[in-house]
C-alpha cells in the first residue's frame, strides 16, 4: 500500500539541513538526507507529497530540491490540511507552534493516521498534554521524533538495560551536553528517561541564561532557551546530575551510569560506549552484548530519520507499538520546565507540575 505525507514547516529540520550538523554554506540552500523529507525519500511507498510554510521563498527552495510540485506548495498550514488527503503529517516548525500544528492536523480534513512532530514536543507541559489528549480522540498516532530512540544500538541498550537488567538497580546517572536545554539537550533527557524507563519526581535546577545560537540563527532576543541543568530525583530511586551548559564546540554527549550489577559510561560524540560487570565487589569491563563497533552522529543519527519514517510506516500497517509517543515526550520536557521554575524560585519542583505550573512556555524555536 502507498502512503501520502506531509510536512508543516520547510527549515532545516525538514529537510534543508541543521546548524551544528551541516555545512553552513549548504544550510537553507541544498537538500539533506538526515531529515523527515530524507526519511520519506528512503522508504518505500511512503511519499512526501505536500508541503507548507508561511514563507514563499523557503516553501519554492524546499520545493525545488525536494522536487514537491508547485500546486503542492501551500502558504499556511491550514491550506495544506484543507486540500489534502494524507496519512502522515510532518511538524517541523518551531517548538512553540508544535501544539497548534498538531491539534490542527488532527483535527484537519487531511486525517492522517500519524503526525511525526519534532523534539520538543512543545514549550509547555499544558500543551503536549493537549496534543496528547486530542490524538487520542482523533484515533492519531503522534510520534515524537527524539531520534536516539530510532537508532538500533540504543534500542539494544534499551532492552539490556530493561529486561537483561545488565546494570541491575541503577543508583546514579551523571549527564553532560550542549546548551540549550529545549533545542538540544532534550535529546539527553529523553535519552535518559528511555534508558531507564522512569519519570522525574522532583528536580532542582539551575539556569545559566546563555544561548550561543542566537546570533548564528538570527532568532528573536526573546527566547528563554538557554543552557542550564540541575539535580533529578526519578520514580525508580535512581538520582540523576544534568549539566547542559556546554558551548556546542566544547561538548560531548556523555552519560555514566553506576547499578548494582555493573556500570556503563556512553559518549556518542566519540562514540564510546564501555560496560564493566559487577562481580563480588570488583568492576570487570567486558563487551556490551549484541551491539558492535562505535555509535556515530555520520552514521547513527543521520540513519535515524529512515529508521523514523519506516517506523512511521510500520504504525500506518499496523505492525507495531510506538516506539516514542507523546506521553513518553512530555517526561523530558517536564524536567526542562521544572529546572527553570526551580532556578527563577530557587526551590525544589515537585513532578508532575501542579496544574498553574503546567502553563509555564519556556519559548525557543
């Protein structure tokens, strides 16, 4: 069977390339693979169709490299979903306007039975857990794409963790990555709370106001996404350090895990991931089983969006669970919100946010 697809925003996540991930010269200009329409592209009978944006110029470069014909090239959303008949729709916008583009394509004429939306799945909690609640009335799948979780290594890691319990109880996690915390470092979070299948309780946090993107994005002085991080207590005992202060250029994507059974110390930057079983009190270091050779941003990440879109196409069969729904998206951004509460209160925030709290829009792109 042949499905159609959408994409609601035509910047550098859906297909034009990623400040940070690509050649500066190529971004805005060239098409590029690691992208929701390069996922498209790589499965079969999975088609992108049609796209929109509010910006003409950007809907016709997308368009001219994507080859998406002219009649397909909507100004506004809302046409797009008015005129199409689709089965998955991409939200690549801005992280504030995800809550609007995905009630608005649940609820569209277009009916699609998935909505693929980009991490963050919003900038408040009171948001995604709308989002959330309409897709399921709409009978909607809504699949956030933190693309770790469509990289089978992690996925293996996952299951060791999970149901081998190669680490047994984990006591302690300790995370480092790059500011800022929503456009980047909810990558981390989400990472973590999939690794241990667990959610937040309470956090204290600490924002340091920095955002190195600014400039280089050209964005809004009245963005409130910044480095930041603090202390996580999670609902499966474990207690979890964050430091998301890193310029981008110094960082690396560290996380070190300390269990019962054993410890594990990952770094996807250099791609080195290292486990010691523990045995009658000494740390023994031995392969990680089933997973083999080095995790990559070449090649892992940019892998992820073909990943995403045949899963994508695999929830429109019918043949699985999802693998990154909603309810498991709003965690790390719970924890983002409750260290920027914490840090402008300077208190403990308890999980899950009272019900003011929930309404707190930490904005970012």
């Amino acid at each position: 069977m042949s499905y159609r697809a959408g994409i609601i925003g035509t910047g550098g996540i859906a297909g034009m390339g990623i400040l940070g991930m690509h050649d500066e010269e190529t971004i805005g200009n060239e098409k590029v693979r690691a992208s929701h329409a390069g996922g498209y592209d790589a499965v079969d009978d999975l088609e992108l169709v049609a796209i929109a944006d509010i910006d003409q110029e950007r809907l016709d470069t997308f368009g001219e490299a994507w080859d998406i014909t002219e009649e397909s090239r909507y100004v506004g959303h809302n046409s797009m979903l008015a005129a199409e008949n689709l089965d998955v729709v991409s939200v690549c916008t801005p992280s504030f306007l995800h809550h609007e583009h995905v009630v608005d394509a649940a609820t569209s004429d277009a009916d699609p039975d998935v909505i693929w939306c980009e991490k963050p799945i919003a900038s408040q909690v009171s948001a995604a857990e709308e989002m959330i609640d309409v897709c399921d009335q709409t009978d909607t799948e809504l699949l956030v794409n933190h693309s770790f979780r469509f990289t089978e290594d992690l996925q293996i890691l996952h299951r060791l963790i999970q149901e081998e319990e190669i680490l047994g109880d984990i006591h302690s996690v300790s995370a480092q990555f790059r500011m800022e915390l929503l456009r980047n470092s909810t990558h981390l979070l989400d990472t973590l709370v999939y690794l241990l299948d667990a959610r937040a309780e309470s956090v204290n946090g600490y924002i340091n106001g920095e955002n190195e993107a600014l400039d280089t994005l050209d964005a809004q002085d009245d963005v409130d996404d910044a480095g930041g991080g603090g202390m996580v207590n999670l609902d499966n005992e474990t207690f979890a350090t964050i430091d998301c202060t890193i310029p981008r250029a110094d960082s690396s994507m560290m996380i070190s895990f300390i269990g019962s059974a054993g410890k594990l110390y990952m770094n996807n930057d250099d791609g080195e991931w290292r486990y010691w079983r523990l045995e009658d009190g000494e740390h023994i270091e031995e392969p990680l089983p089933d997973i083999e050779g080095s995790w990559s941003w070449d090649e892992d990440y940019r892998d992820s969006f073909a990943n995403a879109a045949n899963h994508v196409r695999a929830l429109l069969d019918g043949d699985c669970e999802n693998y990154s729904p909603g309810v498991e998206a709003k965690r790390s951004l719970e924890i983002i919100v409750g260290f920027y509460i914490s840090h402008y209160t300077g208190s403990r925030v308890d999980i899950p946010l009272a019900r003011p709290l929930r309404d707190v829009r930490i904005k970012s792109w």
